[in-house]
C-alpha cells in the first residue's frame, strides 16, 4: 500500500549510521535505535526522496518511527545527502575534542596541570568534523581546558549544526550568562558541580558555585540540556544526600559521579583524595547516561578517543602522555591505532564485570596494574565492602 500523495522523511533530527550494525540516531534525544538492513535500506530510501511501498509487514515499523518522531510525513520529497560506507569496527562514537588548555579557574584536582595557552586552529577544527562525521561519528564533546575561552570558539558554535551528530560542551559554567547561552548551538552543556557551596568552592575557588548554579538557568531558559559533572573528593562526602536534591530540584536528566585521578594538580592536593572504600558507594548517586560506554567484551572506553589542543590523539584525555600520533595523519588512522583491552585480559572474574567493564582504566594502572581492577568500581558494586574501621585509615 501507498500513503497517498505522501513521502516519508527522516526526521531532521536523526541520521543513519554505518556502526558495527546499521542504526538510526536520534541526535536531539540522545538515542540509538539498531536496525535490520531491510529498514536502514526502506530508511535510506525514504532519505532520497523516494515514495516508498509499505508493506503489510513494515507497517508496525512505520507507525512506530511516526509515533517517536523519527520519521515524519511531507508533502513533498526531501532528499538528504546520507554518508554510508561503515564505520570501523569497533566505532569511534565518542570523539573527546580538547578545543583549548586555557582556562579561567585554577581548580585543585585538575588533571591537566597548567596549561601551555595552547589552541587547536579553527581551519583543522573544521577538517576533524568533517572525518568525525564521515566516521559515523555520533558524540563531539567538545572540551578543554574551557572550551569557551578559545579565541575561535563562536565561529566554531556557529558551524555545529551542520554535522549529523550530538555536540555537548563540557564546562565549569562560570563564564556562561544569560546572552551567550542563547548563541550556544550545542545540544547539551555539561556542568561540573562538585558539592553544595563548601564543597564546590574548596576545589574549584570562591565564588563559583554561584555563577554555575545560574548557568544551569541560563541554559535551561535556552532549551538547551543539562547535565551535571560530579567528582568526589574529601570535602563534598557528607554533600551527596543534599547535592541530590537540588540536581533533581533542577530537572537534570544525567548526573555523572566519577573520582579524579591523581594526576596534575592533584598530585599537589592529595589531600582532597578519597579511598576507594570511601569513595565507592557515592558513585551509586549517577544516573542516566554514559559517556564513555563499550560493548562486545571489551573495557571502558572501546567507542571513545580524544584530541588533545597540541593535535595529539590518545585513548582519552588522561592517558595524553600516551597518544597514538598526530590528527594530521587523520582521524581514522589515529583511531585504528587505539590499544584496545579485552574483558578476558583483566585480572577480574566478577559476575558483574559486564556491567562495570572493569572501570577506569587509568585509574587502574595508578593503582598498580592496567590490567587490575579499579578498586573503586569494585567498592561501587559491593564485591569488596569496608571493614569497620577502615574508612579513612590510610592515606
């Protein structure tokens, strides 16, 4: 049967991907639906402005993708340029993109130490987007040092919505006001809030609590998705029951819960470290979403690499003393390059390895061994517990 005198069209707000198997991405929400190949193709179809013949059987497919919004109905064809030559395996979806090491704080349990004043050049910019894109790239994060204090930053905020994929920008919030919110044209910020008032402050400096809280409203009334960023340290443990509160007070959709590493300048406050046994069970205080998400057995990170403002690329942003070569060489040269560590390679046979992927893997190696498990992911899911007494006992 035919919808008369209609075409179908995938909305603008999703695209097709080439990943390990054909998918459907919604970029506004956030949301990867797989597909058989017979849809993708009825999908790529519908994306070159061709009425399509429904069948009996792709009927509750159809009405599916027109009651979530992921394909709508015109008048006449509207044809996409839709890029399908597949991703590698495994994908690269989340692409970590350090725009800057410049930043406006100075915050104590930074990983990146000082920086060099060091920005990536806008005409490269535009190049990694384009073979981000052609990856089948579904995640730029576009990060920093503050991403906003790179000298380019609105003329790169102005190209963004020209890519099929999700930009969200990671940011302390402090510079962020009611008139540059409404410029933004990433789909989410991600705000790091590390405590109430005293617990925020201790690491990251007076006055910024406030200026982040009130970025959180700038950006809502710009309809733009907020999430928050959390690290654990010394002074926010007693916070956490308050913090959740106000996130959920605020209608945060995704609260990120993580330890930092000792690393840059926290190799100078240690005393802000938490043990793993301290730590473990806050990391229970997450939820929604991922970014660093793996699949097929594999640890932390298999879908995720960063570029670093010198153009270096590396695992991720805290393994930079590592990197895999230079962005020139192109990004899916760097990307092939990316060490990967199997499920079976770690020294962890746990029933819930699956499910935490063996945690952090830098975090790990601090603690002893690449291959070991992160001990705070193993407090987290309660495969080891702490003794009474032990809290606190070591530093």
């Amino acid at each position: 049967m035919f919808y008369e005198n209609k075409f179908f069209e995938i909305a603008p707000h999703c695209s097709l991907k080439r990943l390990e198997e054909p998918c459907l991405y919604d970029i506004e929400n956030d949301q990867l639906y797989e597909l058989g190949e017979d849809a993708f193709q009825f999908l790529l179809r519908c994306s070159q402005g061709e009425s399509a013949l429904v069948k009996k059987e792709d009927e509750e497919f159809i009405q599916y993708c027109l009651s979530e919004n992921l394909i709508v109905l015109s008048e006449s064809p509207i044809r996409r340029d839709i890029l399908t030559h597949p991703s590698p395996v495994p994908s690269l979806r989340y692409l970590e993109f350090q725009l800057t090491d410049r930043c406006n704080l100075h915050c104590r349990h930074c990983y990146l130490g000082d920086g060099f004043l060091e920005d990536f050049p806008f005409g490269k910019i535009l190049k990694v987007l384009k073979e981000f894109e052609e990856i089948q790239g579904l995640r730029l994060l576009l990060s920093g040092g503050e991403p906003l204090l790179h000298p380019d930053f609105w003329e790169i905020n102005e190209v963004l919505g020209e890519y099929p994929f999700r930009s969200v920008m990671l940011s302390n919030g402090t510079l962020i006001t009611e008139d540059n919110a409404k410029k933004l044209r990433v789909h989410e910020v991600q705000l790091s809030l590390d405590g109430m008032k005293k617990g925020h402050e201790s690491l990251r400096g007076e006055g910024t609590f406030e200026k982040t809280i009130r970025a959180i409203g700038h950006l809502q009334a710009a309809n733009i998705r907020v999430s928050i960023a959390t690290m654990i340290h010394r002074n926010n443990l007693k916070e956490f029951d308050e913090m959740a509160s106000f996130i959920q007070s605020k209608n945060i959709e995704e609260w990120n819960v993580d330890i930092p590493c000792i690393a840059g300048r926290m190799e100078e406050n240690r005393n802000f470290w938490v043990l793993p046994q301290e730590a473990g069970s806050l990391l229970q205080y997450g939820f929604g979403g991922g970014l660093h998400g793996a699949e097929h057995h594999e640890t932390c990170g298999a879908h995720l690499c960063a570029i670093l403002p010198n153009g270096t690329v590396a695992k991720c942003g805290l393994f930079s003393e590592e990197p895999v070569g230079s962005i020139d060489e192109g990004l899916r040269v760097c990307w092939e390059r990316i060490p990967r560590i199997q499920l079976k390679e770690l020294r962890c046979s746990c029933s819930v390895i699956e499910e935490c992927r063996g945690g952090c893997r830098y975090r790990a190696k601090l603690q002893g061994d690449l291959f070991e498990p992160d001990l705070f992911q193993c407090y987290a899911r309660g495969i080891l517990r702490e003794e009474p007494g032990e809290a606190g006992s070591k530093k």
